[in-house]
C-alpha cells in the first residue's frame, strides 16, 4: 500500500483517511487537509491500487460489472483501519472524507461493513449500486454518522446523486445530512466549519 500521513499536532485524537479522486494519488488530497487546517488530527493518505491510461490511479477495476472490483479497495481500506486500531485509534475516533471516485468509494465501503466508524464525508460522490443498497447495509455499520457535501454547479457529477445519496442512506437507517454549496467539481472550502463540527465537535 502506498501511504503518506501526517499529524497537524501532538495531542491527537481522531484519524481522517482521505480519499482521491479518480487519477489521483498519494498528494491529491494533501492541500485538502491543509486547508482545513484541523488541530489534533492524523491525517492518512492512501493511493488507489489501480493504474489508469491518462496517469494517476483508479479505486475502481471495471474489468468487473458488480461490485467485487471494489473488494481490493475495500481490503486496503480495512487493513488501514486495522492497523489505525494497533496504534490505539478506537473505531469511533476514525473518519473517511472522500472526493469524486473516493467519495463513492466511501460510501460502498462503510454499508458493508461489520463496525461502524466515527463517520464519513463523500464530496461529489453518487451511489453506483442503487438497487442493492440497502440490503448490502449491515446493521453494524449503521452507528456511522454521513454528511454529504456537493457543488450546485458541479457538471461532472451531477448533484442530484448525492439527494439520491441522501434519500438512500435515510431509508437504510443512517444518521445523514446533506449540504450543497455554489462550487463546480471541485472541494467546496467553504464547508470547513461543517466539517470541523463533524469530526472535531461530533
């Protein structure tokens, strides 16, 4: 697995595992975090395990045409979590805050889950698998809290997918929000505060 990471101060209490997007990698999401600048955070950058033609790296394997090509993204994920848990990390004190693909990934990542974690933020992200959603929800994961984030204007992503997000993990039992902000396919900085009361304050 290639990792970076880093700790914004010494007394740290919670985890943010960060997620790229699409063609992304291990640096993609450092500006992120630093734009944030939260205090008492490790902040853990995985890079995706896929190569892409156009350079930089994928979390998705379409080779496959249901969701077992995300399953060797969703072993690095677990293992990160697992040795986030050796060094003392408790898994209510860990979040995922992905963006675009690492949004999506979050998202199919936690509902099938046997443990719940602090919570996670998908930026721009949409369900891939809409229809098997809530019978892939495991009761165990549902104590993880969700606050979606998207731009009104992104033209990638469309926003509607992160209503659909929303309306899907309300009716699967999760505690979710869903927030939109006037931004392109691009990480809304202006939803620091919200963040900073998601994770820092809970």
């Amino acid at each position: 697995m290639t990792l970076k990471s880093f700790s914004s101060s010494e007394d740290i209490k919670t985890v943010v595992i960060m997620l790229h997007g699409w063609t992304g990698d291990v640096n993609s999401m450092l500006p992120i975090s630093k734009a944030l600048n939260l205090k008492h955070i490790k902040w853990v950058f995985p890079q995706a395990p896929f190569n892409v033609t156009k350079g930089g790296y994928s979390w998705f394997n379409k080779k496959n045409h249901d969701y077992s090509h995300l399953n060797l993204s969703f072993e690095l994920l677990i293992n990160l979590i697992n040795d986030l848990n050796k060094e003392g990390f408790s898994n209510s004190s860990i979040y995922i805050l992905g963006f675009s693909q690492g949004a999506c990934l979050a998202m199919e990542f936690i509902i099938r889950q046997t443990f719940s974690i602090g919570g996670i933020i998908p930026v721009a992200g949409f369900i891939q698998y809409k229809k098997k959603f809530i019978e892939s929800s495991l009761y165990e994961s549902k104590e993880t809290r969700v606050l979606l984030l998207h731009g009104k204007r992104d033209k990638v992503v469309l926003p509607y997918n992160s209503t659909i997000a929303q309306k899907l993990f309300i009716n699967a039992g999760y505690k979710s929000k869903l927030y939109f902000f006037n931004s392109r396919h691009k990480f809304p900085i202006e939803a620091k505060g919200l963040i900073k009361q998601f994770i820092v304050d809970g």
